[in-house]
C-alpha cells in the first residue's frame, strides 16, 4: 500500500504515505515527551521508596513477623498491626542497613549482625479494633526521620507500599497499585475508614507503610482478599492519626496501655480476609518455633 508500480517498471511511493517535516517532527516530540515522562514517573516511584525505606522496620515476635513504620523521632514510636504482635508487650525491631549505598536485603545478613541491628521495643498501646498498635523502642539509628502524616487517599490515586513479605527472598521490598476505594466498614464492632488498593500485600507486609506520591504516610497495610484478585485492606491515615495522638496527650507508664477492653472472638479477621502475617520468618530471628 506504500507505493505503486509504473508502466516502465519502476515503482514510486504513494503519496498518501509522505510526511511532511511538521509531522515527523510532531511524532518525533510526542516519542520524546513519552518516554521522559514514563523516566520521570520511575524516578519519582524511586524517590518515594529512598525517603521511606530507612524509616520502615521489621518486626519481629516469638511467634510472629511483619514491618512497621516511625511516625514520632522524637518518642522513638513505631506503628504496626496488632495481630503482628498480638499477646507480647516485648518485641524487636531491625532497621534497614546501607551498604555501599544500597539497601542490605538479605535476612541472612540481620541474623549474622542480630547484636548490633536488633532493637528492643516496648508495646505501650492496642487498639485491636483498628488492628494498630503503638512501639516504644529502646533507641534509633542515627538521623532516622519519622515518616510525615498525609491526607486520605482517593481513588485512583497512585500509591507506595513496602514491607517484608515472606514469599520474597528479599526485606524491605517495594510495590505499588491504585486507590479502589476509601470508605467506611464495620470491623469487630468497630466502624472505621479504610482504604482498598489494587497493591498486592502479602504476609509479612502486615503494619508497613502506605504512601502518597510525596512520600506521606496515608495507611497501614493490614489485610488481602482471599479470593480478589489484587484487592488489599490498609488502615486509613485518618485512624492512625487518632491512635497516635490519643497517646500523645494520654502516655501512661504502665508496659501496656489498652484503649479499650481486650477482644477475643470478634478480634479475628472476617473470613473473606486475610491478615498477612507470616510463618517464614519465624525462629530465624527469634527463636521460635515454626
């Protein structure tokens, strides 16, 4: 179709098929503009994960594993899930290591470094219907930032998320997805805002940070459909700031503070959700059994 035969056998493009200089160099801009944006698009994902990574952790119990995020320098507090550390007032923490400017993934290397990285730290508040729960650690690596509050997440919206899941070989490991939605549910007699990403959590991912663009902390990664297919729960940013502030202004000092009386039968997860706790990790860092 690009070109036609004349009666001396020689052929001779259609002219249908030209472009003309504007146009080339239209395609050529269009080509360029695309291909920056996708480049500037990825950095900015890599921003997100460089500015969060060093303030999220990994938890870890007797009987149980998952991340955590710092959201007061200050205090030394940490926010996690409360069936991360569900039954222990003593936990500990590992922050990420740096070597040669790159994040030390392998939990091998934590286990071998257990006495210079592990970090105590004391649970000093539950909320078992939000499914939080608030670590005071001992100390903080030096110039650890907390991770900055930011507003409800729409859908839509692009979202950050990392954790420590144990279908990975790897700590510290970054995904993204959108807001499906953001919305009010019932939970264990609790009515509370959630937000519903397209982000695959897995366990181990339990208690990690959800952030915005600007590297805001919007929710806590909490729970997955067992039958969706990439349809996550995280506890919205809005609950996270009512449970920190409550005991900003109200620090007790006893080990563990409870905003509300113990739940036992309506504390587990609804049956088309699963917290994502995971197994893998248990007894490499804390001895426990599997």
């Amino acid at each position: 179709m690009g070109s036609e035969v004349t009666r001396n056998g020689f052929s001779r493009k259609n002219p249908a098929m030209k472009r003309t200089f504007p146009q080339m160099f239209a395609l050529f801009l269009l080509w360029t503009v695309g291909g920056l944006f996708a480049e500037s698009k990825a950095h900015a994902n890599e921003d997100v994960y460089a500015k969060a990574v060093r303030s999220t952790v990994l938890v870890i119990t007797s009987s149980a594993s998952g991340s955590g995020v710092l959201v007061d320098q200050e205090r030394r507090w940490i926010v996690t899930n409360e069936h991360v550390i569900e039954g222990h007032e003593d936990v500990n923490v590992y922050f990420p290591a740096e070597n040669h400017g790159l994040i030390e993934s392998e939990l091998n290397y934590y286990q071998a470094n257990r006495s210079q990285l592990e970090i105590p730290g004391k649970v000093i508040a539950l909320c078992k219907r939000r499914d939080l729960a608030l670590v005071e650690l001992e100390r903080l690596p030096a110039d650890i930032p907390a991770i900055p509050f930011g507003k409800s997440a729409k859908p839509g919206q692009l979202l950050h998320s990392i954790g420590n899941p144990s279908a990975s070989d790897a700590l510290w490991v970054y995904t993204n997805g959108y807001v499906r939605a953001n919305y009010f549910k019932s939970v264990n007699g609790c009515r509370m805002q959630v937000v519903e990403t397209s982000s695959p959590i897995n366990p181990g991912d339990s208690g990690g940070p959800i952030l915005n663009s600007e590297g805001q902390l919007v929710g806590i990664s909490q729970s997955f459909h067992k039958e969706g297919r990439l349809v996550s729960n995280g506890v919205d940013i809005s609950e996270v700031i009512w449970f920190v502030n409550k005991h900003r202004r109200h620090k007790a000092d006893s080990a563990v503070v409870t905003d509300e009386k113990p739940v036992t039968s309506d504390s587990e997860p609804k049956s088309d959700a699963l917290v994502a706790t995971p197994n893998s990790l248990l007894g490499l860092l804390a001895g426990a059994k599997q």
